[in-house]
C-alpha cells in the first residue's frame, strides 16, 4: 500500500517527474501526459459520483479504482527484470466493462441518431467523463507509438468511453428522455 507523508518533494520544480521505476523525464513526455490525462478522466468520474447512487455509484467506484491501476500501469515503463512487479491492468478488468456494458445495453433502444450531452445532470456529466477518457485514450495510444505499454491500457480506456457512454443513456431513464440530434434544426 502506498503511504504519503509529504505531500511536496519539491522533485517536480525543474519541470521534471519520476516515473514508477525511478526514471526521471520531463512532465511534457508522453508517458507523464498520459496518465495525467487519464487522470482528469477520474476526476470528471468522480464529479459524476457526485450525483449517482447505488449500483451506478458502485461501478464508477469500481472504474475509479481502475483508473488508478491504468496510471500505475502506465507510469510504469516495461523492463526486463523489474526490481518489483508491476501493477498492470488485467484482462479481467476489460471484460467486466463489457460485460456491464451488455448488461445495460440489453434495456435500451437502439438509437436513430447521435446523442447530445444532456437529459439529467448525472447523464451531462457522465457525457463530460466519456470526452475526457477519449482524449486520455488518444494520449495513450500516442504513447504506444513511441514507447511499449500495455495494450490492455488502451483496451480498457476504450471500452470504457463506450461504458460511460451506455451508462449515460442507462441514468437518462434507459434512453427514454436522451437528448438527440437534430441535424441542421437551426439553419
């Protein structure tokens, strides 16, 4: 278990980070502006939070925790004989996105056209998660391009875009009050 005693190190004050294993890179590297963007996504799910209850409270509980074993596995860089094993994220973790997925998917309507971001509160923020993990998701394949990660990583920042966005659809009464596109309604 990690323990903080010290909030500040005053490490960072050059513009530079370490990573899982000790390496120091600069804060503007791929690897450190993946997983902070990973991060922002838990925030905006933690937001999300603010307004759920029960078993939606219990799964963006679940991917909160998750989110932080996708930092952890992406500060992290692959070696060869690590020191310590790091923590990765397992294909169990995937599977059980999609299988909620699937789950709320069964009850709702399939759709005739895009979905604005709207309908209750929860959806909206929900929606505001779903575009923050997204672009998390492009930072983090922008450093598979340059660096070898986990691809389960990317897996399951993708799928859980695709989670947040079935979840957003289940809290707008299972898609009955989604607010849905009007192509060119303003012109």
């Amino acid at each position: 278990m990690v323990k903080l005693t010290k909030i500040y190190t005053r490490g960072g004050d050059e513009g530079y980070t370490s990573l899982g294993n000790g390496e120091r890179v600069p804060k503007y590297s791929h690897r450190p502006v993946a997983y902070g963007a990973v991060d922002e996504a838990n925030s905006a799910i933690g937001l999300s939070r603010m307004e759920s209850i029960g078993s939606v409270d219990c799964m963006l509980s679940r991917i909160q925790n998750d989110l932080f074993d996708v930092g952890a596995d992406l500060c992290t860089p692959h070696q060869e004989k690590p020191k310590y094993p790091p923590l990765r994220i397992a294909q169990n973790q995937v599977d059980r996105l999609e299988n909620e997925i699937d789950a709320m998917n069964e009850k709702l309507a399939s759709l005739s056209s895009f979905i604005l971001p709207g309908g209750t509160k929860l959806a909206a923020l929900l929606h505001n998660a779903r575009t923050i993990t997204r672009r998390a998701e492009r930072e983090i394949v922008l450093l598979a391009a340059h660096e070898n990660i986990n691809p389960l990583a990317v897996k399951y920042v993708n799928r859980l875009s695709d989670h947040l966005f079935v979840l957003s659809r289940h809290v707008n009464d299972d898609g009955n009050i989604d607010v849905l596109w009007v192509p060119g309604s303003n012109r």
